[in-house]
C-alpha cells in the first residue's frame, strides 16, 4: 500500500521540482533510512547466520 501510495506521489512531485531533482531528493531518503538502520543497536548486534542449519 506505501509503495502504491509512493509512487502517486512521485508523479505531481518530480513535475513541480523537476526528475533529477525528485531522484536525488529520494536517493537522500534511501541513504537516511538505511543509516537509521545501522544506527540501531539491536541491528549491529544480529548474529549472522547460515542457510540451512
């Protein structure tokens, strides 16, 4: 459903601020939301684990 929603946004936004600018807006986003993944302690601390044991 975020992802349909996303994607009628994208549309209106990339016509008022331009496409290249729509794509490094949201690359900005990517980048923010993955630093706040690693930012959490509970992530650094997952064990890696092996397929299949």
């Amino acid at each position: 459903m975020a992802t349909a929603l996303g994607q009628v946004a994208v549309g209106p936004v990339a016509a008022v601020v331009g496409i290249r600018a729509t794509v490094l807006i949201l690359a900005a986003l990517v980048v923010l939301s993955v630093l706040g993944m690693v930012s959490s302690r509970a992530v650094r601390r997952l064990a890696a684990s092996t397929p299949g044991a």
